[in-house]
C-alpha cells in the first residue's frame, strides 16, 4: 500500500478489426468437437457468451493449424506493430513527445521474447537511450493495473518522470484444440485482443480528464498457482484454469474490502474492472454492493470485444471517457490474474474543465 500524486493520461488503444460474432466461435467450437463428453454442458456454457469478438488476425487465421514457431513469430510481430501505434496515439493525447519518456513499463503474457517488448520499442521508436525499462511478463490479466502500480512506485523516487505503459495481448493467438475441458472451451470463446498505452506522471497532463491515484493494493492468495496459469504443449502455449478460479473474488474478499474500509473515505461512485468472464464480474459486483451501471463499462467490453488480458482495464477506462463521472469521483481500478494475485487502484477523477 503507498499514497502517492499519480496522474493516469487518458489511453491509446490498438483494438483487433477483425469483428467477429461470439456466436460463430461457439457453433465453430461445438461443430469441431462433436463427440466431446460434456457437449452440453459445453453449449450451455458457449450460449452464455453472446455478442462480438475482435481479433488482431483474420479469423480464419487464428482457428487455422499453426505450429509453435509460427504462433510465437506473429504474436510478437503484431504486438510491436501495435504497441508502436498505441505509444506514439498516448503521447499525443498526454501533450508530450516520445523523446519526453523517462521511463517504459511493458507487459504482454503471449508476446514474451527475448529482448522483450520494451527493448524493441525503444529502438523503432524515438525514445532515449538511457530511459528506465520495466518488462513484466508473467502477470496476464493482472498486468495492466500491475505496470499502473509500478508506475506509480517509479514516481514516487523520480517525481519528475514521465512513465510510458503499454499493455499488449494477442490472447486469440492461444486458440488450439489440445486442450477440451470446459473451462478450456469456454476460453476460446472469451478471448479478445487489444494493445493498449498511457502515460503516467505526478502531474495531470494533456487537456482531457485524469485519474488520480491515491491508493494501490497488491494481493496474492495463497497456494492458488493451480487456478490460472499458462502451459505449453506441442501445439505451443496457452492458458487454462481450475473450476477453482471462480472461487477467486470470493477469497480476496476479505483483504480487498478492508483496504476499501480503510481508505475510501465515501462510497464508490465508478468502477474500471477487468472483466474475467460473467461469472467472475458478478461475484466482484456482489462484493462490492454495487449496481449494475457500475460494472457497465466492463460488461460492455466483455460482450463487444472479450477478454483481451491485462490491457482490458484500458479499454474500459477509455469507455468512462464516453460517460465520465463527475470531478472528484471516487473510483477502483481492479485486475485479477494468476497467483491468484490482484491489483487494485483507489483512484480519484480530475477533469481540469470542471
């Protein structure tokens, strides 16, 4: 937990244009799999899913067989592309130059190379040589309000900094048939793809409203690594998960409303909330005592563009731009993701036209 001036620039994003609806995946996933043991289940499952998808690669491209090599090359070779696009749309939003960045705080689970992401950006964009990197891999669906707590620990020792982040998940690429559980199933039917990125700095910058962050929690739940985590078989990498994973918000319960309790001084007034699946964003919503036009946004980009990974908070930060809250809002930005660990921010709304 720190206290800090944190200031959240409005996002960039690169979403997939390739629209594809969440009914197609699921007639596409029941037909390839029509022998398999649990059909119904798995189409009760799939029909709970409606709406659309949008991917970084054409359709037909994802379901095709790809091999391993393959897959890795075009996860990569795509991100950048739209990492570069996302980096280059933040700072002009925040006012500033990429030759302004001081710092850089990547994280992408599926484009994980060696040198990373933000090597690659730092030599195909114009940013300084002796910025400060900050590569995460390893954090998933937690990882666009991880790198936004690691932004904030970064201001905290150099106040006068400016901190790119970027965010970037090519979850469509995992889309294989090795594995068959229903959680499995239901994976392929969630995913989405989204690269995303912000500045932060310790002062608002650009003309449009910020978040300021006041708050940040970090939280693992202990002897959970089974719940969420990424394998790799001949077919190449993907996620799975346990039936377990649903009890997650449940367990984190506890420690996330007693930092609430401590720190949130009035009550909530929005929410930016990674959206792991329904099941997931019903259960936080029941924890929180909220209503349903506080998880609005995040439901929206879960039926309009899946779950697209750690950058998924940006897309629902950027919808609150739409329909923002009123100046001095109270709001929390929250991430779930392997560990089981969450991120959370207190975060309060700046709009310097109020």
């Amino acid at each position: 937990m720190t206290t800090t001036t944190a200031y959240v620039s409005r996002p960039a994003l690169v979403l997939g244009e390739h629209v594809v609806p969440a009914a197609r995946v699921r007639d596409d996933i029941l037909a390839w799999n029509p022998n398999h043991p649990k059909l119904e289940v798995a189409r009760k499952a799939l029909t709970n899913l409606p709406g659309t998808r949008r991917y970084l690669r054409p359709y037909e491209e994802i379901v095709a067989d790809r091999s391993p090599t393959q897959r890795k090359d075009d996860v990569f070779d795509v991100i950048l592309q739209a990492a570069r696009q996302a980096a280059r749309a933040a700072t002009d939003h925040a006012g500033i130059t990429l030759a302004d960045i001081d710092c850089i705080i990547t994280t992408s689970s599926t484009g994980d190379r060696m040198p990373g992401l933000d090597v690659h950006l730092q030599n195909t964009l114009p940013l300084r040589p002796d910025i400060r990197r900050r590569p995460m891999t390893q954090l998933a669906c937690a990882g666009g309000v991880q790198a936004l707590v690691m932004a904030e620990e970064h201001l905290a020792r150099y106040p006068d900094d400016n901190v790119l982040v970027v965010a970037g998940e090519f979850l469509s690429s995992l889309y294989q048939q090795s594995l068959l559980s229903i959680e499995d199933l239901i994976y392929k039917a969630l995913w989405g793809d989204l690269v995303a990125a912000t500045v932060v700095a310790a002062r608002p910058l650009g003309p449009d409203a910020s978040l300021r962050i006041d708050h940040t929690l970090e939280y693992v739940i202990p002897h959970t690594t089974d719940r969420y985590r990424k394998e790799t078989d001949e077919r190449g990498d993907h996620f799975s998960s346990t039936r377990a994973s649903l009890r997650s918000v449940t367990d984190l319960a506890p420690a996330l409303l007693a930092w609430l309790e401590k720190h949130a001084d009035r009550p909530l007034d929005f929410g930016i909330l990674h959206p792991g699946g329904p099941a997931i964003l019903a259960k936080l919503a029941a924890v929180l005592g909220v209503d349903e036009e506080f998880t609005r946004h995040s439901s929206e980009v879960l039926a309009q563009e899946g779950n697209l990974g750690g950058p998924t908070v940006f897309s629902v930060l950027e919808r609150t731009y739409r329909t923002p809250p009123a100046d001095g809002g109270r709001g929390l930005v929250f991430g779930l993701g392997p560990g089981v660990a969450l991120g959370a921010l207190l975060v309060t709304w700046i709009d310097p036209k109020a």
